[in-house]
C-alpha cells in the first residue's frame, strides 16, 4: 500500500509550494528533491498566489512566524482551497504564545487543509484553540505512550472529523488519522530529537505525497510519516563512533533519496486502529 504512494511521488515528482521555517527551509528543500518532488520556497504576499498557482501542492509551517508571512500564509492557502490543491499545515509550538495560537487557529478556521502535522501539544492546541505548549517540543505530560494510545487515537479521529482532514500526530508513536481509521507507526529512533527540522521536513514531504496521491490523502500522509522515520533508522545505522547529529542530518536526507517503494513497504512499522 505504502509502495504505491511512493512509486506515485516518483513517478509524478509534484511541485510544492513552501512557506516555512527560516531555520530548516534548506532540509525541506533538499527532503523534497530526495523524495522524488520538486520545491519552490516563496513567503511574499505580492507573489505567493501566483507560485501556488503554478505548483500542486502547498505546505504552511508556522515555525518561524511573523507578521509579514502571516498574510501570505492565508492568501497561498485560500488560492491551494480554489484550485483544489492539497494543502498541508504544520502549527510549529501553537500553544506557546497567543500569536501563535492565534494564527494557527485563522489559519484552521480560512484554510481546509488536507493534512495538520504536529506534536500532540500543537494538535491538542489546534482542537482547543488554546494551549501550553513549551517550545517546539510536546510536553512531558502530552507525550503518545502505550498507555493512553487508545485515547489519543480517539482524540485524532475526532479532530479529523471536526476538520475534514487528516491527523498526523508524531512522536515516539506516530498516529496518522482520519474520522474513520488510524495509523499507529513505531518507526523511527530517539536520535532523530537531537536535530532540527525533522518534523519541518516531513511536513514538506507529506505535502509531496498527499499531492501525489489525491484520492488517499490518509495513506499518503502515513506513508510518508513511515518514511521518515525509517530513514531515521536506517540513517542512524550508519553512524560511526566520530559521527553527530550534522551527519545524522544528512544521513536522513540520503537515506530518503535512496529509499525504494520497495524498502518502504518491507520497512514500515504500523498497525491500524
């Protein structure tokens, strides 16, 4: 299943639209190109309707926010809403200060968003429009554990109803969800919290492959949550005693761009609930 969602990034190789976080823009780039897609980084207002226009998918991260992206933000999400392109949103630290919150909830109440991507702190921000969350990191007491998968579970589906979109919650265990079914993914390594930007740049990748496969938005997305936590794994494999967290970086980028459909499927970690 997830073969296929992948053999379609290639195959396709989908131009995507970016406005996203000035600390990782260039790790989303290169995770797009790695993946089979194609990126375009654009954040002015002046132009942002125009480059959605010509791309077939967009992805909105809120890591970096500012009032000058904020407006163009809103503009490339409505234009992705007319042309019928699918859309990605990833509220980066939503819940850690009131224009955060604030915008990510504009954004969610002016935008329909194919995918929302985040910890379980900005999803449970973005379900009740408020939050505490610290920093970019989930808190301790919001982390997904066995324990509580149930409940989480329960909560995305139905913050996926609520919104029409699909759920991508990620941390030690991934839950990728729709109203109806969900996705509980145990790929990936601890290592991959010791660098920046791997959730900026799934959110870029899941924008590759929900545009790539339009009609199965919720395998898509968890195809490509699989991904990245696979190349987690197996960039981490590779490491040598000399070797930190800048090699790892990169080892998950290369680890993407070598990856087949075929590696993904044999190598995904997943259960339906």
């Amino acid at each position: 299943m997830f073969q296929n969602s992948f053999e379609n990034v290639r195959k396709n190789c989908p131009l995507i639209h970016n406005i996203t976080n000035y600390v990782t823009v260039n790790d989303c780039a290169n995770i797009l190109l790695a993946c089979g897609g194609s990126p375009i980084m654009s954040d002015d207002k002046d132009e942002v309707a125009e480059i959605t226009t010509i791309c077939s998918g967009l992805n909105i991260n809120i890591g970096t926010l500012n009032k000058r992206t904020i407006e163009s933000m809103l503009i490339a999400g409505k234009k992705a809403n007319q042309l019928g392109h699918p859309a990605v949103l990833d509220p980066v630290g939503a819940g850690a200060s009131k224009l955060r919150t604030d915008t990510a909830m504009q954004l969610l109440k002016e935008v329909k968003f194919t995918v929302i991507r985040g910890n379980i702190s900005e999803i449970k921000t973005m379900a009740s429009g408020s939050g505490t969350t610290k920093g970019v990191d989930a808190d301790v007491a919001d982390k997904v554990t066995e324990d509580n998968l149930d409940d989480v579970v329960s909560f995305a589906k139905a913050f996926a109803k609520k919104t029409e979109s699909v759920i991508a919650i990620t941390g030690a265990i991934d839950i990728v969800a729709d109203s109806e079914k969900a996705y509980c993914i145990r790929n990936g390594h601890p290592m991959m919290s010791s660098i920046t930007g791997t959730g900026c740049q799934l959110s870029a990748m899941t924008a590759a492959f929900v545009t790539a496969n339009p009609d199965q938005p919720l395998e898509a997305a968890a195809a490509a949550v699989c991904a990245m936590g696979y190349a987690g794994e197996v960039a981490h494999s590779r490491l040598s005693d000399m070797d930190g967290n800048s090699t790892y970086r990169n080892y998950i980028i290369d680890a993407i761009y070598n990856m087949t459909p075929e590696m993904l499927e044999k190598g995904s970690k997943y259960e339906v609930r």
